[in-house]
C-alpha cells in the first residue's frame, strides 16, 4: 500500500509499505477513506519529536472502513464506517477508567508516533473497541475527521480546562487551527467575549467570521493592554495559550484575571517563566493537557446537531497520491491560508 | 494603647498609640485578647513587601472582645468575643459574592499591611460583620487564633487547591507552620499517603507526629527520586509547596503525576521555571491562591467537634509587652523550634 | 402613592398609600419605572400562599431609580438605576455566604409577601447593596425587568441544576413563562436537544420559535412514549419540571433517562409520587430550589453581550394605573396570549 | 463442582453443578477462595427479584483465583488473585466510559442474577479484565470480600452523593450493614455529627463503636425532633437513607436541611411520598444510585493505608458446605447479631 513515511528529520517520501496485519485480538486494521495532516507531524519532520523514529507512517487523524478486526473486538466488524482517535485507549487501566485515556499505560499517543499512522491505504489500531468511533449513518465524514484530533484538542485543552461559561471573558492567544477550534468550542459555553490573538491579520479575520467579538494584532506588543481596557481592567477570566512558545504563554500571564485559568494548549519546546512573585496571590491555576478525546462522543452529537460545523476548518483538499503536495500547502499555511487539508483515498 | 510598629525595613518598636476609633458604618474596633507573628510579618521587616509602610502596626490574625461597632453594624455588639479573620470581606463586591475574599475591592489583605493590625491592644476591623466570627461558649480562644490565617491557609491553598482525595498521596514541600497547617487539614480527606518534605529533622519529626505517613529530608538531592519510588514511579497526586522559593517549586514540577496538581502555598519573591517542555502534555495543574478565609465557618466546626486541633501548631506563650521576645523566638524558629507563638493581652 | 394591594384571597385593589420610608440602615427606596406580574402573584390572590397576609403590596420584579439610601448604603446613592432582585440578601449569613440568598435568614423571598413590594410607585429594599444590581449604562431596562426573577428561576432551578451540557438532550415539560425561560437559558450550554412539552399549542409555537429541537403536546398521554423514540430509548438527560402539578412532575420521572436528573421548578400545592420501586438503581437526581438570584450579574453579562434577549418574553405593556388589566390579561394567558407584561410607571 | 441455586421463592439448594466454562474472549473462570451473602440475596429468596429465575447460582460478591481466561484477556492470567466486583463492567459503552459501571449495556449487576454467581466452587466473570481486580500481595482477603459490593454502596450511594464533607452533619438511617459501610466511609471526609438511626439497640450500639456521633432510636416516632435540636434547628446536610421503605425515606425528608442532600442506598419495592409542596422551595436533592464500584481501586488504596478497616463489617465465618447455616444466621440477624459472613472455599 502507500503511506507516507517519516524519513528523519526534514525527509518524507511517499513509499510502498505492507498493509497492515492484525497482532493482537483487540486490534482492527481501517482502511483510511479520509485523513489530515497536523502541526504535531511538522514538528516530527523538524526532528521535534525524539521518539518518534525514521520509518515510521504519519497521521494519527482519519476516518475509514474497517477491513479486519482481531478475536476480542465484537463492537466493530467489517464494513463498519469508524472514526478514529488520535488517542488509542485500552479502557482498562487505572489512567483510562479515569478518563485519562491520554495517559493509557498501553495506548495514548501512538499513531504515527510510537506505531504507523493513518496517512496510507491501511492503519492498524490497536483497542480498537476503545478507540474507534462508529460513524453515524448521513454524517459529513469530512466534519468527523476534524474529530479526530483537532477539535478535542481545542475543546479539552483549551474550553474545558479554562472553564469557559456564560457571560465570562476568554481570551485566545494564537488564531492557527487549534485556537480557531478551541474558538468554535468556547461557543458551547456562550461567553460575553471571545478575544481573539494573533499576528496575522488573514487569521484574525477568520477568527472574526468564527464567532471572535474582539480580535488583536499582537505586533505593537499592547495586546495585554488592550484586553485589560476591554475588560474594565480585571483581564480575562480564561486565557488560552494556543502557540506553545514563551512569549505568548507570557502575554497569558499577563491576561488572566485574579482568579482566572491559563489554560495552555500548545506544544512547547522550552521552558517558560512562570511569574508566581506576582501571581502567587492572584488565585489562578495553570492547567496543561495532552488531548484525551474523552469528548469525542459529545462532540459527535454537537456536530450531529448542528451546534458546530468541523468544516469550517476545512479549507484545502486532496488525494493520497498528492499528500506531499497537501504537506507543501499546510507547511506554508502563512501564504496559501491554509487550515485544515482534507487527503482522501 | 501599646502596640507593634513597623519602622521600615530591618525595624520594630513598641509603641504608644491612640486607640482606634470608628471610621465607617461597618467598622468595629476589637480589644485583643491573644494575637500572633506570621512568617508574613518577618518578609515585612526585611522590606519585601513595599506596599507596607513606616509606622504601621503589624498582625493580622488574633481572637477578642468586641468594644464599640459603626452605625451599620448589626450582626455584632460590644462584649461579644470574636475571631478575626486575616482577610477582610465586604460581602459585597463582584469577588466576595464569588468567595473569592482575599480580592475584595475594598478589603483583602489589608490588616497589619494596608491599616493597622492586631498585634496592639486595639484593632479596627472594616466590613466587620463579614470579617468577624463570632467565638462559641466553651472555645478553645489559643485554639481559634490558628483559624486567623494558617489553618485556611494550609487548607485551602494547600489540601483544596490541591484536591486532596481519601487513597490520594500528597507530598507537601516544606514542614513549617504552614506546611504542618497543610498536613494536619490534609487529613480531612484521608489520603493514603502524606509525603513531608523539609531539610529539618526537627520539623520532620513533628511531621511524623503530626500524621505525615513519610518523612524526606531533601538535602541530599534525592527527595524526586525517593518519592517516585515511594509512589510506583508515578509521582504524587497533589503536591502542596510551602516554602516559596524557585527550587522548591522546582521539586514540586518533578514530584508531581500526570493527571495531578501542584497547590502553591508558598509567598515567592522571585519567578519560577515552569517546565513546559515537559509538563505540556502531562495533563496537571499548577494553582495559586492568596488565602480566602472562606472556610473559617467549616473550620470552627472541625475544631469544635474534635476533628483538628489547631493548638498542635502552638510552641511559645507571650505577654503583649514581651511581644520583641516573641519576634524573637519566632524568627529563629530553627533553634528555638518555634511553630506559632501566642501574644496574650 | 398608587400601590396594588393583596384583599385576601380573591381581592385585589389599586389603594393610595403613604410612601415608604428607610427603616434600617441597610435599606434603600427605589422609584419603580418598570414591574411586572409573576405566577406566584397569582397564586397569592387565589389564597394559595398562606404566609401572604391582606394588605400586602404585591410585586417582587422590578426596576428603578434610587430615591433614597440608610446610613449603612455606600454602593448606590439617589439617582442611580437599579435592578430589583425578587431575592433579599444580607450577603453576610450562613446561607448567604453559600450562595444560597433565598435562605437568607433574614431576606429570602420577602418583597409583596413578607413585606410590601414593587407594583407601586415606591418600594423599600431592605439589605439594598446585595440585593440591588447597578443598571449599565444603554442597557434595555424592560429586558432587565426579566432578570428580577424568571430568568434567573428558569436558569438556575432549571438549567444549572439539571447540569444541562453540550450535546445533551433536555425536555421541558411546561411551556409557560417560566419553561420558555428555561429554554432560553438552556441554550448558553448548546444541548443537542431541547424537546418542549405542554398542552397548548400556540406556547409550543413559540417553544420551537425560542429554539426547541421538538415540541410535543402531551394531550395524548403519549408524551414519555414519543420522548423515549427521539431519545434512541434512553430517556433525556435532564427533566425540568416547570408546571408543578403530580402529573407533571411524573411524566419527569417517566422522560429522565439512567444517570440524569429532574429538576424541579414548579411550585408544588401537593406531595407528588416518588416512583423508587424503579428509580433507586437509575442513578438520577431529583433537585428542587427557589431561586437564589445568584446568577443575576452572570445574566446582565448575557444580555449586554446579546447572548440571551429577554424581551422576547414580554407580550403585553400598561401603565401602573391600568395594573388590573394588566393582571385580567396575565391571568387569561390562553387567551390573550401573554406571557410577561411591562407595567411602567 | 458445589454451588448455591436459587429454586424460586423461598426456595434455596446446595446442588451439584457442572464447573463454568470460557463463553466469550473477555471472560475469565474463577475460583472462588472467600464469599458472603448479601441482603440482595435474601430479597431474591423472598420473590423480590422477578428477573432472577429458579435455577440461579446465587451471590455476586467474593475473591478468588483466576482459572482460566478467554482469548481477549491480557490484563489476567492463571494464578492471579483477583477480587471480583458485583458489577461486570464491559468498559466500553456510553455508561462504562461515563463511570456509570451500574448500567453497562452488556454488564451491570448481573453475577447471581441474570448469569450464575459467587456462591460456588468456581464462577465466570464475564468482561473480566475491567470486573476483577488484582489484589496486592499480603492484603487480607476478607477485608477485599466487603469491596464486592457493601463498601462500594455505602460509599458511592451514600457518602459521595451525599457530598459528606468536612465539618458537615450527616444522618444514616437505617444501622445495618450497609448503613454502617456507609458511617465507615463517611469518615473519608470528616464530618463534624454523624447520627445513626436505627430501631436496634445493639446496632446502634455498634454504630457508636464505628464512629457515630450520635446515635437514635427512633421508636418513639421523635427522631425527626431529635435531630432538629441535635443541628440547631437545621436538619442535617446529608440524610443517607439505608433501609428501603417509605417510612424512613419520609424520616429523611423531615432530617434534611435546606441545601441538603437525601442520598437514597435503599433498595425500595414500593413507591414514596415526595413532599413537594413543602421541599420545591428548599434547595435539596434526591439521589438514587446502583452501586457502580468506580470506586472499588480507591477504596483498595484506604484499605492498603490502613483508612479503612473493613473486617469490621464479618461477624461470622463459615465454609462452603456449612452455606444453608450461613444463610440461616445472616436471615435472623436481629437475633444472631450477624451483619457480614464469610464463606470460605
């Protein structure tokens, strides 16, 4: 079959790989209809990702059909039409019964990480019966890839762990797709202000047309400023980091209210300066998370609903074959806007 | 009146002052019955909190009779005994309606700080009907001193931030007053394990005493690697810091397991690393809180029904006049041994 | 002053009264420019509510302009516009200190029962500063009238406690005033269901125009049946009962699927039936509550940011000299179609 | 191999049966070392129970060793010492993945009900990986009989739906063995009272053995006032209801106070009153709950820490083949003082 392999860092090729076998009874093999592409495996092709060695398939992101299922797995047969979690969860083990699946002492993240990914004809995924997510029938399957990764991850990390609620202020620190996610999450919640931070210009007019009620260029370095006038001084009640370097976890600091939530989202390579000589007696918690998509369920049924709309997110499309050409488009998101790019079969 | 002044850092005096009298409709003045030193009031006389003037008189916790009360006052009246809480609360503002007392926008922490305190014959409280307790018949009043600040300190920065759970396991970093506060309220909850961490044998002793299930001296370096062997590898599920410095917090971030928290109790003068690179995906919690006092209700009831007893933490009796020698006793805790000093009338 | 006066059961009158007057130094007079007519005062004028006595002013919403303040008032003074809360709360009891205002020992739910209330020229609100909210400048006071007491029973009787969720499914069973404030402030949390039910048809109309996925009139006795189909056989995961009649209140108990919640709003005249022979292993949760008015500055936020438009509730308006037909239209609700009216001074 | 059937009303056998065997991937066959008898049991024997049919082998609590497992089982293996839970937990439905083990789709309670049971040579426990748990090495296995299912009941049904807290009062009605797993566990959290409420003088007399504060016999039909003096005229914050008919489900509506709880552990067979028209406006909650045993590894962890003792729930101990005496002497506890046996292979 083709995949897309990980060559180390700064290589990838589309090569010839065997389809994947069954190896253990909880396992189920899906053939990939639809996957995506994420910032995480930018970072593994910049050699960010230490575990995550050379031959490894990408994607840990798709819907398909299933095509074999081990022993054990009587949820699933094939034909079925799944979803699947960037996160595999065994269900069992003390961090899964938990709703830690993130942390699953067999599972986690894994896909095109620690085992091949989605991006080929054929995955392997492991607990399967707790991993996969049966796809209802007329559901838009484009939307439900965004369910893969993306949206959990903007609403758990982001929503969830900030405590958004009606009439509250939250303010989101980076307009890429994870933060416009956590923006189209955050309206679940129905807060008075959603402000909206980012240095290009294109995103924050996305973020607008998303549902934004304020949006900041952070350029002039007077972001902090601005929110404290919006918000009669106090900063904001959430603060969603969504970048994942110093500075913008810095300007959250500078965000939240007394007894606020920095609710950290991105993926961070260095350390930060945490300020606890002023913030020690400002009664706020930082909170960080790998995605568990413990949500996945419930946003199932939003998006069945009609309460949000994955595809928004969706701004480029195109076939397996050209997954090098959808890598080339989503790595120069600055120029060609992209979001989110859908890769079919 | 007599009275602890400030005289600017590295000075204190015993001074005569004019009683305090009425200023406001909700004000109440106090005559202390029995008063004592927070480590809060030593960080004042080495200059590290500027927002505390010369010639303020110091202290913020004590228990008295109530000596004359404003023209709003109707919750109290003259003779009647009360705790003072270290946090005065207008009951009123957008914060205290949340519980959030120690941001009250005409109150917080303003006693022996911002206005004159209790270590002095008399004391006028503001917002006195919500920043007073009234003292049941038959109280233990040495007892109820502990309730001013340390014990709602210990437990709600430290056991509710943290979340303290029955099978939990808890390390608290720092076997001081505050740290013991913590360890003796942690117990509410019954965890299945309390770590002490402290470089003092002396105060780790006090800690076994006190219900801490392991004691770590961490001047070796090892105190990580011990716990994570105490913990199965996993870490701790709240780790509570009390002390307040950059390398303590440090330990906290390497003691701490994924899905826990990290309580800050400890007052920092300086900013922290804070392990993003690491912590990112680790699904914790880092909070901060100045103490709200919010609890003292549900922890006069706990004394009152036997369920804590706060005089554990009491070392040393002082008259009013012999309150430099109680300075004295209480900042060389280390050879002297000194928990909380009592200063009686 | 004009003032509508409680007779006795059956009695009401437009009577000349003296002004009041401030009695207490917490106290404030307010002007009312703006009231309205509740269920509950009809419920008085049937001689339902007992501890309501003849000579009562009815009236408990409201909003105005502060015509005078006690000694003990700091946070508004004459002239200011003011929100009236239905709820009177000292802001410094046990129950106050909870969150729990309409257990204040000694507010509560006062105003036109316990002491005279707001459908007059003048009305005096004891414990002012925490049971009057400022009116922001610009905003609608009609809309804010409904935030005196329906919006907030709706919200927190209805909605808060029965934990309604993204995603989750929600029937309302009464589609009065009350019910359709329920629904309005369901949709804050973005449920993925909202299915209404009542026995007249135009209230159903409306349901579906105020966002009810599915409305059903129950007329049939098919009520459960018809939820169960749209629910894949689950049952909802929250009832809200806003009749407040046996029947009612079992046909809750009939929708509320395993691990859900009834939450009552009605007020009830009689016991109802608990069906625990089947509901003891259903894991739900029954929960009643008069209205704290806890949630009226989070509601103000909702309006001012126009996530929630109250004046959609309001179908009629009068002058206060035409309060009694004021209260023939209210109290022929089928027929004339109203649901709150404005009474304007 | 021996077991206990189940021979329809008032029916019971020791018969000879064939040894279980491996049906599906996910089960395990044990072999039981240590059983008790339930009050469930009793309440089959009585015709309660019409889902349970003749034939049944009977229990669903007990510890033992793994036999054999299906192909889908990596979690356990041959030899291992597991202590099975009442409730079979597939988890992987909505309810399992929610916590809510009670109402898995292909599990819940169904060991000694709908397949056979515990009171045997051997058992198969269907989904065994997420039913069984592994029991650490020198823990005593008696003490691991009551987390089956008493502990877990008292625990989850009464004191965590009941929010017992630290400071709170807390009424237990009903002294039986269930009642006092519940006073045994609400001690987790401190609680300032704890009244028990039973007719049973020796009960009580254990009760205060076992922690109660107080306790009552409420024969005198006084309890209600009792209480009401022994709370200052409040009633109690959690009324735990520990007996199953409308007469001591009513005492808890007169026991609890306003925000309080009533958390139902009773197994009713008849309907209740609901006085709504006294409670609608008094902030409570209802709750119901089978047993999930969410709780069962924490619960391990008290017992691991020496928080909990649950030995002192057995009374007497018997052998397999002595189980019609077991029965007899559980069946006539008001005389035989009997609250647990323990059945030994």
């Amino acid at each position: 079959m083709k995949a897309l392999a990980y060559g180390g860092p700064g290589k990838k090729a589309v090569e010839d790989r065997p389809k994947p076998q069954i190896k253990a009874p909880g396992d189920a093999i899906v053939k990939i209809t639809k996957t995506t592409i994420c910032g995480t495996d930018l970072h593994i092709l910049k050699g960010d990702v230490p575990t995550c060695v050379a031959g490894r398939i990408l994607g840990h992101e798709g819907v398909g059909v299933v095509d074999a299922v081990g022993a054990g797995v009587t949820a699933f047969k094939p034909g079925d039409r799944v979803l699947i979690s960037c996160i595999s969860s065994c269900g069992k083990c003390e961090y899964c019964r938990r709703g830690m699946y993130s942390h699953c002492t067999t599972g986690g993240w894994i896909l095109g990480h620690l085992i091949d990914g989605t991006q080929a004809e054929y995955v392997r995924i492991p607990h399967a019966e707790t991993s996969l997510y049966p796809i209802p029938a007329g559901a838009d399957e484009e939307a439900l890839v965004m369910l893969s990764d993306i949206l959990p991850t903007g609403f758990e990390c982001g929503v969830l762990n900030g405590k958004v609620a009606p009439g509250s202020t939250v303010a989101i620190v980076g307009s890429g797709p994870i933060g416009l996610a956590a923006l189209l999450t955050a309206q679940f919640y129905s807060p008075a202000e959603i402000i909206m931070i980012d240095l290009d210009d294109n995103r924050l007019g996305l973020a607008r047309q998303f549902g934004a009620t304020h949006t900041i260029n952070s350029a002039d370095g007077k972001a902090a400023e601005t929110v404290k006038t919006l918000t009669g001084g106090r900063g904001v009640d959430a603060a969603i980091e969504a970048v994942g370097v110093p500075a913008t976890f810095g300007l959250c600091e500078d965000l939240v209210a007394p007894g606020g939530i920095i609710a950290n989202v991105g993926v961070h390579g260095k350390k930060v300066d945490l300020h606890l000589e002023r913030l020690w007696s400002h009664n706020i918690a930082v909170t960080t998370r790998l995605v568990d998509t413990v949500t996945t369920p419930m946003l199932m049924k939003t998006v069945q609903s009609k309460k949000l709309d994955p595809t928004r997110l969706i701004t480029h499309r195109f076939k397996l074959d050209q997954i090098l050409d959808a890598y080339d488009t989503f790595g120069r998101a600055a120029e060609t806007h992209a979001l989110k790019v859908i890769i079919s079969a």
